[in-house]
C-alpha cells in the first residue's frame, strides 16, 4: 500500500511524496487521515519560524482520523472505550513519555520527548509522522481516543490542538463564571477561546480586523466585537475595551494572533492585578518594545501556555458533544483543499482569506 505526505522542503514551498505504508508497531495505530486543518501554528512552521522542526519533515498536526490498522495489543483508546478498524479517532499530535524531568514533576505539555517523531524527516521510515497526508501512525506514547458518534468530522478535526490547547489554557488562567475576557483574534484559536470562555459564563470582547472573522466570533456569542479598523491604534483599542469594560480593563486577556506586537498591548488590555494568557507567539527571536515597569506597576500576570495535557484531548471531545446546539464549531473550517493543494491552502491562509482551511486527502 502506498501513502502520500505533504513536505516542507523550504520556507514556504511544500511538495508531496509517495511511500509505502508500513503495519503499525505494537501498541500502535495507524490511521488514515479523514481531514487535516491549517492551524495558526503550522504557518509559524511553514514561514520557517518553528525552532523544532526540521526542513523535510510532513507538516501538520490537527487532524481527525479513522482507524485503519490496530498494533499489536491495541485494543482500547485511553479512555478505555474499545477500538476497532474504521472508528474516528484523534490523537495528541506530541508524545508524552511520562518518564523525563517535565513529565515527573507533572508537566505533560512540556515532555522532554514530544517531539521525537513529528519532526523526523519524511524519508525516515515509517514516514507518516504529520497530518498532511493520506496515513498518520499513532504511538504507543500517544493519547488517542475515539469521537463520539454525535460529533461531526468538521467539529472534530479541531479538537486535537485549538480546542484542547484553549481549554487547558484557560484552566491555566483559573477563568471563572462572571469575568470579561478580551481575545485577540478570531481565527481558529480565537472562536475556540471565545466557544470556552462563554461556557464558563464569561463576558467576552474579541478584537479583529477581518469581517468575517468578526462575524463568526458573533455567531459564536460574542458579547461585544472591537473592529481594528475602526479602532486602529493601540490607544484606541485600550480605550474601547475600557469603555467596554467601565474604565476597568479586562480579567483575563487571551492573545492568540501570533503577533508580538499583540503581547505588549494585551499588558494594557487588561485590568489591575488582570491575566494575559499568551499562545499566539511561538516563534523565537520576533521581539516587540516592551514596558516592564508598566507590567509591574499593574501588577499583571502573564501565564504562558504550549501544547496540554493530552488527557484534555478527552475534555475536548466531551466538550464538544455538551455544546454542539450551541457552538457552530463545524463552520470553523470554511476552506476545504484537496491534500494535492496543501500549498494553496496555506497561502490562503497566510493571506487570511479563509479563518481555518482543511485538507480532504
């Protein structure tokens, strides 16, 4: 059986590549790719900007599969539900090997070793290691755990990054029912945090400059929407969210653009004693002016926040599955791409012109 993948070969020029497909090892699975969406972080990666991943490895990583082959002594997802060929799955994109420093003293996002096969090479046997392709294999130190029958492909190819990050996120974060968050950018992240933050009954503002992306956080119960077209600069972004906010600022502020100049203005975003939950900036050595004496003299906390304990992978799905009538998380993917135009794909999302694109291989 032969399989395809899509590869990084240069910053911003991907090809794809033909190998065979090998039977998973023990305690294995490998899937076949159902979709496959363009996270924020995979243009991070495409740019060249990811510290960890290598020219020549398969990109992507949020995706929803369907068993294709059990390994060995496979048997149950690891929420203990039994798995068998053709049931949809996600998986925990990272390892979590429960055995070096970052995960004995309990921090699983931060496994030493997660990234052990998703930045192979491609021609590395057994080749499948990112979601751009037609095969993916899961390892034995991967959470992997099946999808409700009830929750649509659509839904469900967004849990394995966006939405577990975001819950696990704002968990960091100690969000509580009754606070104003303020979320910088609607793309995928951005409704994902919207989508939590309104379920733990919070007051939530999103700032964007794209309409459509505007609508969708008002589709997704948005409270209020700053329009940076309107409201161009950072003084007039702050001064918006305090009128918004009576003169306080914001309790918790999410920043999730990707853009440094984002971080500094989510310091005067939020309130005295306020929290700024960053995920958007993963790419080392982009820097933006920054005030300490402002941080310090607000008192603001600053949680940074990668990847999540794999298990929240389950609370994604769970998630999911409570809120479907509510949330419109299947209208999260409004770009869909051949895996043949995977390129295409991430130039229109470089562009912005679609809020998260997905591959159909």
């Amino acid at each position: 059986m032969k399989g395809t993948v899509v590869v990084l070969v240069a910053p911003r020029h991907v090809e794809l590549r033909e190998y065979d497909v090998a039977p998973p090892e023990p305690g294995g699975i490998l899937l076949e790719i159902l979709r496959a969406n363009v996270c924020g972080s995979e243009l991070h990666i495409w740019r060249g900007h990811h510290p960890t991943v290598k020219m020549g490895s398969v990109l992507g990583h949020e995706m929803l599969g369907r068993v294709h082959t059990l390994g060995l002594g496979t048997e149950t997802d690891y929420a203990g539900r039994p798995l068998r060929p053709g049931d949809r799955v996600v998986c925990a994109y990272f390892l979590t090997c429960r055995k070096c420093r970052a995960c004995q003293a309990g921090r699983f996002n931060l496994c030493e070793n997660c990234y052990r096969f998703w930045s192979r090479p491609a021609e590395t046997p057994p080749h499948f290691h990112g979601a751009f392709g037609t095969h993916y294999f899961v390892h034995p130190d991967q959470y992997v755990y099946k999808v409700p029958d009830t929750v649509p492909d659509a839904s469900a190819a967004s849990a394995n990054c966006a939405l577990s990050e975001l819950l696990f996120g704002l968990d960091q974060a100690g969000l509580t029912a009754g606070e104003e968050v303020v979320v910088q950018g609607a793309g995928g992240l951005g409704l994902c945090a919207l989508a939590v933050a309104k379920a733990r009954g919070a007051r939530t503002i999103v700032i964007d400059a794209i309409p459509r992306r505007l609508d969708q956080a008002r589709r997704f119960g948005a409270d209020e929407v700053v329009d940076m077209r309107e409201d161009e600069t950072p003084e007039r972004r702050v001064a918006r969210v305090q009128q918004l906010t009576a003169g306080a600022g914001a309790d918790v502020v999410v920043e999730v653009t990707g853009v440094p100049a984002a971080f500094s203005e989510a310091v005067l975003l939020a309130r005295p004693g306020g929290r700024v939950l960053e995920l958007g900036n993963i790419s080392p050595g982009h820097t933006t002016p920054f005030d300490p004496g402002m941080l310090t003299r607000r008192s603001v906390q600053i949680l940074p926040a990668i990847r999540y304990h794999p298990w929240y992978l389950k609370r994604a799905l769970d998630f999911l599955e409570a809120t479907r009538a509510r949330f419109p998380f299947e209208t999260l993917l409004d770009g869909e791409y051949p895996l043949r135009d995977a390129g295409r794909a991430l130039e229109d999302s470089d562009q912005r012109k679609v809020t998260r694109a997905t591959l159909i291989p």
